[in-house]
C-alpha cells in the first residue's frame, strides 16, 4: 500500500490480523510506483491495495497483471476515484474487490459501497457486514441528514473560520495535526487481539463515529437524492479539474492527466506548494480550511513496530510535504486566494527527472 494515504486504513489492515507493507510512490501523484517495488517485498505480499489518492488512478492493470502473476488479490480503494477510468476502464473494476466512499462525493454524509469481482461472493460478505452494524439509531439518522444543510450553512454565511476556531478550543477536533495521535501502548494492546475490528475501535472510528451504525429509512432517502446529483457534481470536479491543473503550482500527474483529452473529477487536486503548512494556515486566516493532508508518510507515522517501512521513502515524503489538496468544487475561489499569497511552487523532487509514469487517465 501507499503510505500516502489516510491513517486510519494502517489501523483497518492491523485490525485484519495482517502487517501493512509500505510501497515506494511516485512524486507524480503519491501512488505506488510499481518499477521502484523490490523484487524482494513482490515475494512476501499476501495483497495488494490501491489508493488512488485524490482521485488520480493508481496503475492498476500493471498492479493486475503482477498481482495475477504473484497469485495474491488486488484491493481497490476507490474512496477518491468515483468517476475515475483509466483507458476507457473504470477504477474499481481491476481488483478482486473495490471500496467506494459515498461520503466524498455530492455532499453525501456516509455510506459506501463494495464491487465485487466475483458475484458468488456477495452473500457470504453480507452476511460479514451484518455481523459488523449496529441497530440504527432516528436521531443519528437526523444528524448525519442535516449534515449537508448545516455545512452548506456555514459557508454561507462565511462561518467557516470562527467554527473551526470553536471547535479547536472545546476539543472537539480529533484531529490537532494532520495525523491523529498513534497511542503506542494501547496500539500494541489491540494488535495482539487481532484479528478484531473492536479492537481498533478508537482508532478506526475518528472523523466518522457512526461507521458501524446501520442507516435508517430517512438516510438512506437523504443519500439516494444526494446521489441523484453525482453526474453535475462529477461535471464540476472535471471543470475545476481543469482550472487547477493549470497553474504553476499542479502536481506533475495532474498536468498529465489534465492535458489528455479527457479531465478526471479528482476528489481534491494536489498543488505542490513550497511552506506547505504557513499557507494553510493563512488560508484557515481566510475561512478556507484544508484537510485530506496525509503528512507524515504512514511509515514514518506508525514506525516499523507497527508497519514494514518503505524502501524507498523519499518521494513519499517529498510529496506528503509540499501537496496542497484543493476542492475542484472551489476552484475559482482558491485560485484568487493563491493569486493574493503567492506560494511558491515547490522545489523539484531531488531524485530522477519525473518521466511520464502515470497511467492514462
């Protein structure tokens, strides 16, 4: 797996009983890089699992193809990557099985759905998740409905700044960085009870209390109609897509990919940024605030007593230091924002010249 990615899926792999493996990337878009993987950690996956981070695809018929000739699956995570093809292939249809967040898209509030490659599997999986949910609960089915309207609200009515700022005073973010807090000795606790998923429960559950909890008549209704908007959510990603691979600060990938024919709808466009984090905290300054930030490396976050690090790690670092990841949906907003601060765009990688690596978008 990449260890550009967010903390909580080291946590959901310990909590299957396995070791996650961390992968070289490329500094194009903080994906795996399938060449820089040694032949060495090849022979000692039992898995493989995409990030597609941002929405920019993993290479995923390459990671196919090598995963087949290995003998072990191909997981997609596909949280970013709704409306995401490679070639005229959709993410999601590579692997054994694929993960899609409906949380991230059409200002949906939760909620996912799994694709499987091997229809004979559906039963025995629903009948897993069923064992997982809790009973549904009508006030948290009202919270999680009214989400939308009370973020949709906030912004309105330029809120965005003194809420954050309230919610940092009283504790109630979980996040103080942009990792949460690993919590060593109650980690190591956990992992010696895995397989468990209740284990890890403090862990897995930050940003999305409620992920165990079945969705009721009044969510589910919310989301469907929240879903019916994907196609013009998918068409503004697309145009803010374009916008943003167009500055001077659009990470390689995405000028790549912003330059076929086709724009991809990323879920936030990576902008590399020199003093990443002085600019996002002018920006909150700004009522702007920016998260999806997966900074350190997962790596250098949970440390080898928890994860195999990475072989390669400097591009991994490189690129969770500088990226900058900006809502497509505020394209214009954040394009005169960062016209008026004037970053500079980050140095270059100092490894070899970036080549055209990324898959066709």
């Amino acid at each position: 797996m990449s260890p550009v990615n967010d903390d909580v899926m080291v946590f959901v792999v310990l909590a299957a009983g396995l070791r996650p493996v961390m992968a070289p990337v490329s500094p194009r878009d903080g994906n795996i890089d399938i060449r820089v993987v040694p032949e060495s950690t090849w022979r000692s996956v039992g898995a493989v699992l995409t990030t597609n981070v941002y929405g920019m695809p993993d290479d995923a018929d390459e990671l196919r193809t090598r995963c087949d000739r290995m003998g072990i699956p191909l997981l997609e995570d596909a949280a970013h990557a709704i409306g995401t093809t490679v070639g005229d292939r959709p993410i999601g249809t590579f692997g054994k099985a694929a993960a899609f967040s409906l949380g991230k898209h059409a200002g949906a509030t939760g909620g996912g759905f799994l694709a499987l490659e091997d229809p004979a599997d559906r039963k025995a999986l629903e009948h897993l998740r069923d064992e997982l949910l809790a009973p549904r609960q009508l006030h948290r089915d009202l919270a999680y409905a009214l989400r939308p309207l009370a973020r949709a609200a906030v912004q309105r009515l330029h809120l965005v700044r003194p809420v954050w700022r309230v919610m940092r005073t009283l504790g109630l973010l979980e996040r103080e960085r942009f990792r949460m807090e690993l919590q060593e000795r109650h980690l190591r606790e956990a992992a010696g009870r895995s397989p468990d998923l209740g284990a890890f429960d403090r862990w897995v559950r930050v940003d999305l209390h409620g992920y165990r909890r079945e969705h009721g008549r009044l969510l589910r209704r919310t989301l469907r109609r929240r879903m019916s908007g994907l196609d013009t959510d998918l068409s503004r990603r697309r145009e803010g897509t374009r916008l943003l691979g167009g500055t001077v600060w659009a990470a390689a990938g995405v000028r790549s990919a912003v330059g076929d024919r086709g724009v991809p709808p990323l879920f936030r466009v990576p902008l590399m940024v020199r003093d990443r984090d002085k600019l996002v905290a002018r920006l909150e300054r700004c009522g702007v605030v920016i998260g999806y930030l997966y900074d350190p490396p997962l790596d250098d976050f949970a440390g080898p007593e928890f994860v195999e690090p990475s072989p390669a790690p400097e591009a991994a670092r490189w690129f969770a230091a500088h990226a900058l990841p900006v809502d497509p949906l505020l394209a214009r907003r954040m394009m005169r924002l960062l016209q008026r601060e004037a970053p500079q765009p980050a140095d270059p990688f100092p490894g070899p010249a970036l080549r055209d690596q990324s898959p066709r978008v």
